[in-house]
C-alpha cells in the first residue's frame, strides 16, 4: 500500500494535544511498518529524517481560510497525484471528498460538549464550526475509524450512530522523554533551576473541563504546615492562564504557596514530574488522560478524576476520586504527602500501569487496520 498521512500537527508550534499524537505515531510507523510506504504531508518543514519507503511532502496553508483550504483541496489533490491507497486523517477533521479510503482518528467527542466561544471571537469561532462539521461527516464517511479508549469508542458510537465494528482502539502512551530517574537527583535538579522542593504538581489550562480550579481550593484546604512544606507547582499552558490562576490562587488564600510555570519544554515537565511528591489530575473529562500516564511513567503519586476514561487508562495505579468532591480531592492529596507507604505504593503500581502501554503498541495496532481497510476494499 502507499498510504497519506495528514500529518500537518507534526510541523505545529504548539506542543502537546495533535502534535503528540501525530509524532509519536509517524515515528513508530517507521519501525514496525517495513513493507507499506508512506507520504507524510506537512506545511512547513521539519527536523525529521524519513526512512525508505517514505516521503515527506510539504502542503502549505494559502489564505485566511488556509488550514480548511489545505485540508479539503490540497490534500485531495496531493493524494490523486501521487495515486495513494488510502488516506488517514489524524487529527479529527479530514477531507470531504475523499477519494482513496478514509481513516480517521478522532479522539473522543468533547468537541461536541464544550461550549463554543463567543461569534465575536470570530476565528476561534469559525474554526469551531468547522471542526465540528468535518468531524461529524469525517465520522460517518470514513471507512474506519481510531480512537484512543473503549471510553471514547462508546461516546463515538453513540453520539454518531457508528457500528462499533467500524471504530478500533488504540490507546496513546507516554514519549519515552517521560521515563523514572533517581528521585534524590530529580529534586535537586529541581530545587537548583525552580527552587521548589516536594512539590504538589498540577496542569493549568483554559479549558474548564480541566478543572483546575478544583485543585488550587483542594489545596487551600491543606493545613498550613503541610502547605508550607509542600508548594502548589502549576504549569501554564498558555501565557493567558497565569494572571486567571493568580486571580484564583488570591481568592483561595494561597498566593504565597503556589508556582507558575511557562513555556515548560517535555524534558522539563519530566524532571517536574519526577521531582513532584504527587500529581493531580481532576478533569471533567478526557478522551484519555496522558499527563497522568506521564506523570507514572515518570515515578510520580497520581490523584486523578474517577470519570470518563480515566479508571480504564489508570486503573488501581491512581487514587480516583470525584473530581466536584473538593474535600477528598484533598485528603488525597494529605494521605499521599503524610503517609510514604501510600506514596510508594502509587510510586509502584503507578511505573508497572504505565509500561502496558507503547506508541509500538499504538503504531502497529493503527497499522493492522490500513491492512484490514485495504482488504476491504480490494475485494
């Protein structure tokens, strides 16, 4: 086969999210796929050395509609000239009118869910229109599709009328950036370039499903001692989140004891991770919750949300606690900073959950159904 990839995250600034994803799959594609090739289609170039077999084509953005324009024309075009077998759409959104057969990964369905921004942020808004539009004829139209949990497969299912024999799992893992080092010498590290020290560690970010709210309240409820003893480190997502964690970290009473950080590279959050005395994680809801995966990989005591997909990525590794319930969400936090057995025991079982998962795992899964899809379609 010669399969197009839609890989244009892998070329986006902004980490995380897609990017991840996209990456992560692309490069194990190349060690367990040796017999398909490949197009990889980006729109700018990228530090990435493609292997036989493979070919990186760069289709650029033209216009104030570029990304809907690049997706819906040129990658169509691209797919006919280079007479592809299939197309896969990585990132949720994919050609209309798809030639070759389409794959498509989407995520979970919490685009269907949030609220749209407001018509007078126009672009954010459009796009938002946009993306939900493509998704739902993405869902319907694509010959198969991926996800990243059983959780989202029945959201998918559900939410687009899809036969589950049309939706296959296969669940993200952390980079291997995010792997355990010597705690001692991670909180040094830490101590030396952020001056903080046992930690309590948690992602800040815009979006209010993340909940962070309820962690920086949960951790206003801690004693003083413990609070004095244990900083409130939280990594900003976007600059834009800091002033609303300060606003929110004032009227929690615990402006003395928290930690902004920006711009964190993957090999700082790795060495945040591991330096953490306990990473907490009360989302509303997640398609698959990687940070806390990460943060296991990493050595770290995990509190996360009992909700969505999270006890099936997770499982009995974490301690799982309603994300509303402000009062366990700290006394979670208390029991995993007073007691070490309860902290080592996470430590423990939280390195052994996250091993189960690989983006090899990942890439040879995705790779079983391009083979599948093509039998289909060749009978």
């Amino acid at each position: 086969m010669l399969i197009l990839i839609d890989a244009i995250a892998m070329s986006h600034p902004q980490p995380g999210g897609y990017r991840t994803y996209v990456t992560n799959l692309v490069q194990n594609l190349q060690l367990v796929d040796r017999h398909n090739q490949y197009v990889v289609a980006v729109d700018r170039p990228i530090p990435w050395t493609p292997r036989p077999g493979w070919q990186v084509r760069i289709v650029e953005r033209r216009g104030s509609i570029g990304v809907i324009w690049r997706e819906q024309a040129a990658i169509p075009r691209l797919a006919a000239g280079e007479g592809v077998d299939l197309i896969h759409s990585p990132a949720a959104t994919a050609p209309l009118r798809a030639a070759p057969p389409l794959i498509v990964t989407l995520y979970d369905t919490i685009e269907f869910s949030e609220p749209l921004p407001s018509p007078k942020q126009t672009k954010r808004w459009s796009m938002r229109l946009y993306s939900r539009f493509a998704q739902r004829r993405a869902a319907r139209q694509a010959r198969h599709i991926l996800t990243i949990s059983h959780y989202s497969k029945d959201q998918i299912a559900s939410l687009f009328f899809i036969p589950r024999e049309r939706i296959s799992v296969a669940h993200l893992a952390p980079s291997p950036v995010f792997s355990a080092r010597n705690p001692n010498h991670a909180r040094e590290e830490a101590a030396g370039r952020w001056s903080i020290t046992g930690h309590v560690l948690g992602i800040a970010s815009a979006a209010r499903r993340k909940n962070i709210r309820a962690l920086v309240e949960a951790y206003a409820l801690l004693p003083n001692s413990l609070r004095r003893q244990h900083p409130l480190v939280l990594i900003c997502t976007h600059a834009a989140v800091k002033s609303k964690m300060l606003t929110l970290a004032d009227r929690s009473g615990v402006r003395d004891q928290i930690r902004l950080l920006e711009g964190v590279s993957d090999a700082d959050l790795a060495l945040l991770y591991s330096a953490a005395s306990v990473f907490v994680f009360p989302s509303l809801e997640e398609g698959f919750g990687l940070p806390p995966l990460e943060a296991m990989a990493c050595g770290a005591p995990v509190i996360a949300s009992n909700t969505s997909s999270l006890p099936e990525v997770l499982g009995d590794a974490a301690i799982l606690v309603s994300p509303t319930d402000i009062r366990a969400i700290s006394d979670g936090i208390a029991a995993v900073l007073t007691d070490p057995t309860t902290a080592s025991e996470l430590i423990k079982s939280g390195l052994a959950q996250s091993q189960k998962y690989s983006w090899e795992a990942t890439a040879s899964k995705t790779r079983e159904v391009y083979e599948d899809v093509f039998r289909q379609v060749s009978n």
